[in-house]
C-alpha cells in the first residue's frame, strides 16, 4: 500500500488529512429539511460529515445524468435500427 501524506501510516485512501488536502472548500446553502436530513445521517453514523452525504448526494446525481444520457443513446440507436 502506498504511504499517505506525510509519512502517514494509514494509506493515501484512509488518511483525512492527504483526501482533505485535495479538495476545495465551498460554501452552500441549504434549507432547514435538506439541513435536518444530512445532519440525521451524520448522527446515525451513516457519514462522518455533512460534507460527505452532499458528495454522496452530488455522485449519485451525477451517476443518474450519466445512466439517462445512456439510456438516450440506446433508445436512438434502437430507433435508427427499425428504421
């Protein structure tokens, strides 16, 4: 396994401080519902911040854009070979 940042023991993957270092903070806003409903996830245990759950939120989004454009592609692919 390759060392994470900074001499870290734990690997590049597990360590916060090498993933963290990579990111870029932004600041969103979000209503009270969409507020109680991330913070629920990180009390349950389900994420470890309310910074993951809306990564989780945004790869999944991105996941059902991707697998729709896929699904446009098939459906005209299957049009122009009835006709």
């Amino acid at each position: 396994m390759r060392k994470g940042c900074r001499g870290c023991d734990t690997g590049w993957r597990s360590c916060y401080r090498h993933r963290m270092a990579a990111k870029h903070s932004r600041h969103i806003a979000l209503t009270e519902p969409l507020i109680a409903y991330v913070e629920a996830q990180v009390a349950k245990g389900e994420y470890t911040s309310i910074s993951e759950v809306v990564r989780t939120a945004l790869r999944l989004l991105m996941e059902r854009e991707a697998a729709k454009v896929h699904r446009g592609a098939a459906n005209a692919e299957a049009v122009h070979d009835r006709a």
